[in-house]
C-alpha cells in the first residue's frame, strides 16, 4: 500500500491546543433563531496578517464541519493549518496583504460555545440539552466578532461546503456589510441524499450504547464507535469514485496492518477505520450532532423564483467555484446559485473546477493552480487591482486568444467595440481570456458578462478583472432572461459551435441586438491552398491547427451565414468585411477578397 494512502482533507488536523487562539464575549442572552438563548457566547478565533488603516482589506475564513479556527499556520514553528495551501503569505489569500478571521462555529468544540461547554445553570456540560442552532445564529455570532474587531465592512467572506453556507448568508443577510464571497463547493441547501448520510451519521451516534443521553463528559465511556462511523461514512461521500479507485482498487486485499477494531479486510477499511478514530481524538459527537443539523436545516430556497428572490438580497459581488466529481455538493448546486445571482444582474464569476478528487477537493493541492488562483484573482479585483493588464495580450507562444486568420493580433476588436450601442449592457459568448470584453468595459458603465467553457481562459479573464461564468454555449443560456442584454457577442466562436441555430437563438433571445463575427474560409488564398495544394486551409491565428486536431468544425462563408439568416429570418443590418492582411475594409467581392466578416443581427 503507498505511504500516502491515509492522507486526506483531515491529515493536518489535531486535538492540540491552539497557540494562537483569541477569546471574544458576546455577553448575554443570546436569542436563536429557532428559540430559546443562550446567556452568553465565547468565540475562539484567530487573526493572520494586519489589518489596514481604512480597515477595508479583511477577509472572514468560515470553516467546513470538522473545521475550526487554525485555517494556517501563524510562523513556521506552529502547527499546519486546515487551508496552509489557500492561506498565508504570497498565498491565494495573501496574508501579506488581507487580514484573515477564521472563528471557530458556534456549537463547536474548538473553543466556542457549543455542547461541551458549561451550562451555569447546571455547572455541567450542555451536552444535549444544548439548544439547536442554525447558520444564521452562527453568522450572527460571526458578525458580532467583526464588529468588535472594528470593522464595518469586509473585503470578502469565503467558504466550502458547510463554510460556504455561512458565507451565503452573510451575503443575503448583511450585504451593506460585504464587498465580496467565495462560495466554494457548497449549495442553498442540501440534496435529500446528502442529508440521508447526516441523517445516518447521527443515528450511529446516538444508538452508540455510550452516548448515555448526550452526558457521557463525566463517564468512562464515550461514544467513540459511533462518532467514528459517523466520521467514516462522511470520508466516503468527500471522495469520488476516481479517488477510492485511484487509492485504494491496486491493493484493496491488502490492507495496512493499523490498530483499529474496525473491518479491514479492505484496503478501504482500513482507511476509513484509521479517519475515524484519528477524529474521535480531536472531536466532539455532541458538536458532530449540533453542526450537521445546522447545515441539514439550512435551506435558501428550492426553486428557481425562490433562490432568484432570496440573492436578490446580495449586492456584492461573487466567486462560485464547484469542483466536477463532487457528488455531495453537486456542481448544479453551485449553477443553481449562478442562475439566481445572474437573474439579478449580480456579478458573478464561475468555474466548475475539473478534479478527481471529489467534495474534498477545495482542501487538497491537486487542483490548487486553478481555484487558487481564482481566489487570488477575485480578491485583487475586488482591490480595484486586477492581476493581469485589461488590453495587452497575455503571452503564451500563441498570443492572446488569436482569431485573425493571419495574424496574432485581434484586428477586429476595435470594429466590434465601435459597433456597440454606447450605455449598452453586453454579454460575450465565448470570450476567451476576455481581450475583447476588456475593451467593452472601457466603452460601457453597465453589466458585461462572459461565457465562457475553457477552464484556463476562466482564469485568464478572472485575472484581467473581468466577470466570466464557466458554461457550454452548445447547452443553452437558460440562466438569462430574454432581452436582458442590449449587445450579445458572438466574436469568433461560430466556427466552434456544434449547435449552431440553436446557440444564434438563444444569442437573439437574450439580447436585443447580435454582433458576430467570423474567418471568411471563401477567402481566395484559402480556396487555393485547398484547390491548388490539396491540403486543408492552415494560417496563423485561428486556422493555425491541423485538420485532425482543429476546434474549428465549421467551415462557413459569408455567403453561407447570409443564406442562412435569410432562410431562419434574422435581419442583418449592418455587415463589415475585413482583409486583415492588409488591415482594410473590403467591399468588393467581400466573399472572395475578405477573410474576416462581422454582421450585427436582430430577431425581428
């Protein structure tokens, strides 16, 4: 079996006192949200970095169920944190430049007010007279410590999973008090079959013989079987299929030899034996009780008009990561979250973050270059500073985005922007790494949105301050309403595009005018390469590929797309030809003599 084969989300973490932990009061009674109080509450927290003279550069860290307030190490003397990866110096989170708050949750047990801690009515623990709490009492407590630590208003908020319920919250809730969220692999509410494995969870600890009624501090026993089969069967639904097979399916008959009393027939036994009872030592079943009940009850809406009116509420703006294997916070969570946000022309970035690695993946490194980034992106623009220049190309050998036929620059760009209504708000369809959208930013003050699939083209754009939603064009634009656009882009797509009347009508459905352009493949020195040579067009930019490996798979001409708006009834009202060798406009003969065409379009 390979020496990491126990590594997991849960690796780092441990039961030892936290070095740099801080205490704040929130003095009594403490109203829930589902009645009853508390007379007060503690909250243990650490801080990493400083926080400015304008105290406008904090970011609040919310934690994932068996989290708590050590999300990184303070000097390299100190113990690893939960997210070192995410958080610390020069890191996503710069803690060079971002003063981090990470509390641990109310009904914890990390230091925070939660089942363990003392009932001075009784002088015992609370155990399960402890009262239930929701997110919304766990936000409260939260907002109620950045209060106290004076400041009116957070730069951002972020979280996965269970965190990025509370960061959900703070932005419908309290959003005059937040700039910006990084909603990571979570959701509005749970699926019914996540909650079936809560559900599970809580019944192996409560039917475990020595839970004694929730009051087992004083006892000798404890319910550390159940505690650790609720904990195993939570390693299961973190893990995707790829993963399990990935670690454990070339020895799954020969298990490591650990000291559990748990099956390990099982290579995978043994590992979800081992994850248990490493977190019986560090955790409380009476918090593991408290804080899946919480996220199971939270719930933000079901339908589309329901979640549309409750992020009506959030006028920040959004990062909304989700990761592809992720089976316990499906990615249609996370679109669920876009569509409503988009509904309200909130701005909203968004990448499903391609991964093996399951719900745990926004914990691990593998994919770390792309939803790290993301975050480190987010958080600069959120500054007023974005990472990359707007309008330079990026360098990578090809330049930036090509899609002049024959040259790397983007001779087009400067026509489509001068054809664009002046106050129009514009949506760009295949944007690429955003070198045109950049530009309309600098013509229009209102909303200007991307769409686009390559996950390295999300980053580049995110990068450049732009907001891009991660989606394929060929599956609809069901999140946009029509006519909520007054320009729609179509800027050297079409020739990509596998449903090509279905993707120009929704274009013309959501936006009230259409800009598309397109390489003209009836351009004369491409009809003699094939008529002459016998050889597939093939030019720098755009047909710089083979025919064999070319996303091109549309051969259209001018004539063709003129044709074809003619048979489907869309009207043309403006067409442009370009030689972009010669950087003019063509008007005679623009079939033959142009290589670049742009129409504006209209559904009557």
């Amino acid at each position: 079996m390979a020496e990491n084969v126990f590594d997991s989300s849960d690796t780092v973490r441990h039961a030892k006192p936290l070095r740099y932990a801080q205490r704040f009061v929130c003095d009594g009674p403490f109203q829930l949200e589902l009645g009853g109080q508390l007379p007060g509450v503690t909250v243990c927290y650490e801080t990493y970095g400083t926080l400015n003279s304008a105290r406008n550069n904090a970011v609040l860290v919310c934690h994932a169920i068996s989290g708590d307030s050590h999300v990184a190490q303070h000097d390299p003397d100190d113990d690893p944190g939960w997210w070192d990866i995410v958080v610390g110096p020069g890191k996503p989170i710069d803690t060079d430049r971002y003063f981090v708050i990470c509390p641990n949750l109310l009904g914890g047990c990390r230091g925070t007010t939660g089942p363990g801690s003392i009932n001075p009515e009784t002088g015992k623990p609370y155990g399960r007279d402890f009262p239930t709490v929701t997110v919304r009492d766990m936000v409260e407590v939260q907002r109620r410590l950045v209060a106290h630590l004076g400041i009116t208003k957070l730069l951002a908020v972020t979280g996965g999973s269970m965190g990025g319920h509370l960061a959900l919250n703070w932005a419908t809730r309290f959003p005059e008090q937040v700039d910006g969220v990084m909603a990571l692999a979570t959701s509005p509410r749970l699926t019914s079959q996540a909650l079936a494995f809560d559900v599970v969870a809580r019944n192996a600890i409560m039917r475990d013989p020595h839970y004694h009624g929730g009051q087992y501090y004083d006892s000798k026993t404890k319910p550390e079987v159940g505690l650790a089969i609720a904990r195993m069967i939570g390693h299961i639904t973190y893990l995707s299929r790829t993963a399990m097979s990935q670690k454990f399916e070339a020895d799954r008959l020969q298990p490591r030899n650990v000291a559990v009393e748990f099956e390990k027939k099982f290579s995978v036994g043994a590992y979800l034996g081992y994850q248990g009872q490493k977190f019986v030592e560090r955790f409380d079943a009476n918090s593991y009780l408290s804080l899946t009940m919480a996220m199971d009850l939270f719930d933000l809406g079901t339908t589309p008009h329901e979640l549309a009116k409750t992020f009506a509420r959030a006028h920040c703006r959004w990062l909304v990561l989700s990761y592809s294997s992720d089976w316990l916070f499906p990615p249609f969570q996370s679109r669920d979250i876009v569509d409503a946000l988009v509904a309200n022309n909130i701005p909203v970035s968004y990448c499903n973050v391609e991964s093996d690695c399951g719900h745990d993946a926004f914990l691990l490194p593998n994919e770390l270059p792309v939803y790290g980034e993301l975050m480190r992106a987010f958080l600069a623009n959120l500054t007023g500073a974005p990472l990359e220049d707007a309008i330079q190309p990026v360098p990578d050998g090809l330049g930036n985005a090509p899609t002049s036929i024959f040259h790397k620059h983007r001779v087009d760009y400067d026509r489509v922007v001068e054809l664009i209504p002046d106050d129009a708000s514009v949506l760009d369809l295949g944007c690429g790494r955003g070198g045109l959208l950049a530009r309309v930013t600098r013509k229009t003050p209102h909303r200007v949105v991307g769409v686009e699939l390559n996950e390295a083209s999300v980053v580049t754009a995110v990068r450049r301050g732009l907001d891009v939603i991660q989606a394929d064009l060929n599956r609809g634009l069901q999140a946009f309403a029509d006519k909520q656009f007054d320009c729609v882009l179509l800027s050297q797509t079409l020739q990509a595009v596998y449903d090509v009347e279905g993707v120009l009508n929704e274009m013309l459905r959501v936006g009230k005018q259409g800009i598309v352009t397109f390489p003209n493949m009836a351009y004369e020195p491409l009809r003699r390469m094939l008529a002459d040579e016998g050889r597939a067009p093939k030019a720098a930019g755009l047909l710089r590929h083979e025919w064999y490996n070319s996303p091109n798979i549309r051969f259209l001409s001018i004539a063709d797309f003129e044709d074809f708006c003619r048979a489907k009834s869309i009207r043309i009202h403006r067409q442009i030809a370009l030689n972009t060798e010669k950087d003019i406009e063509v008007t005679s003969d623009p079939n033959r003599h142009a290589d670049l065409a742009i129409f504006v379009i209209s559904r009557p």
